[in-house]
C-alpha cells in the first residue's frame, strides 16, 4: 500500500485555480519528483498535503484520510516539510533550529534525532552554536532539510531544495536522497531543475499550468523527447 495517495486533488486561491484534479501515489523507500515550469503548481501541491493551501480531493496517509486535518496535526501524523527558500531562524543557533523541528518528541529522543543528524550533516555538527543566519546557502539548506527530519517522518517534502546552490552542493543533496530513501523514507521532491529531479528520483510527474500531463519512471523521462526539449534543454 502506498504510504502516501492524491486522490483528484484540486486547489483554487480566489478565483484562480492552481492545480487540477492531481493524483499521484508515493511508497517507502521511493523518491518521487514533481517537475514544470516556475507557477506550474509543484509547490502548490505541497502546501496542500501540509494543509496550507485551500483545497478539494482526498488526501491518504498510511491508509489514514488527513485532508480533513489542520496543518500541525497532519505533522503529527508524519508529514515534513522543507520549505522552498529555506526558512532557517536565522538569529538562533543550528541547534535551537533542530529543537523547533522535534514535534512531540522527548529531551531523549530530541538528543537522540541531534546525533543521527549530525552524523548525516556533518557541517551542522561543525556549527551546531553558530547562528544559522551567517552560515552559507548550502549548509542552510541542509539545516532545513534537517530541521524537517527532526520530526520522524514517514514522507518528507523538499521544496525547490537547490535553488541558489552551487553545482557541487547540488550533488550532495543527491547523494543525501539515495541515503534517506535508503532508509525507507518516502520523498516526494518539487524542483525546477528538471536534470537534477530526474538524476536524484525513481519517478516522477510532469506538472504544466496545475495539470499533471506524464507520470513515469524517471529514465524513461529523460529519454522523451518532449521533456527533454522543455525542460532539460537538449
């Protein structure tokens, strides 16, 4: 069973719909990309698992129905985000940035979630009491990454996750995936950069103007010469 369903997902601010009728299936173990155009609703679809944006359509978590839940329940039930530009507190430490992800964990299993990260990140092991803000791009990326597995998810969400890295960090993040999905964790990853999305998943959606118009494995979208020609440039 899929750890994660859409089912006929639909999402409408005001009088603008921005996505169409989206159903996809995600399960453990799998990284699962969403790629279109900047506005093409990748990031809508997220804001609406999470609950945060206004919405129609069924929404299956671990065969649970959590559509009808607000956003910090739906956390609760192991849904994390990584929000599109990061969002670290940038005045408070890599440290106190970790804590605010521990959601209903105790002072043991919050040090315990500290150790596991910074075995995954060892740079937020180095500036674990530097201030987030002061840190570079990357490793804040990192930190929000990491901040989102604080709360024991079973799908993990990663907004536009390389936007203004560097080439090198953005091979990091793809190694980092096949480690997390080594794990078992489900990943469902909305990117612009179409090369990396398809390098770093095992399948993914083609999302134009809120319609999903391909769902296949990823070789196989490299290969098609529509996606090739829109979105990896060749």
């Amino acid at each position: 069973m899929p750890v994660l369903t859409l089912d006929r997902v639909s999402i409408q601010y005001g009088a603008v719909k921005a996505v169409h009728g989206v159903s996809l299936e995600l399960s453990r173990g799998e990284v699962l990309a969403l790629i279109g155009a900047n506005g093409a609703g990748k990031s809508s679809v997220l804001k609406s698992i999470l609950g945060m944006a206004p919405g129609s359509g069924s929404i299956i978590l671990d065969g649970k129905r959590i559509d009808g839940l607000q956003t910090h329940a739906r956390v609760a039930q192991g849904i994390a985000l990584s929000p599109e530009g990061r969002h670290v507190f940038g005045g408070m430490t890599v440290d106190d940035n970790l804590d605010l992800g521990a959601v209903g964990s105790s002072h043991g299993e919050i040090a315990s979630l500290k150790r596991d990260m910074f075995d995954l990140f060892p740079r937020l092991a180095e500036r674990r009491d530097q201030r987030a803000g002061s840190m570079s791009g990357g490793e804040q990326q990192m930190l929000a990454i990491a901040r989102a597995l604080m709360s024991k998810p079973k799908v993990l969400m990663l907004d536009e996750p390389t936007l203004g890295l560097a080439p090198i960090i953005v091979d990091q993040l793809i190694d980092l995936l096949h480690v997390l999905k080594g794990r078992g964790l489900a990943i469902l990853l909305a990117e612009q950069n179409a090369e990396m999305a398809l390098e770093a998943s095992d399948r993914a959606c083609v999302i134009e103007l809120g319609n999903v118009t391909r769902v296949s494995d990823s070789a196989t979208l490299r290969e098609d010469p529509a996606v090739r020609e829109a979105y990896l440039g060749l």
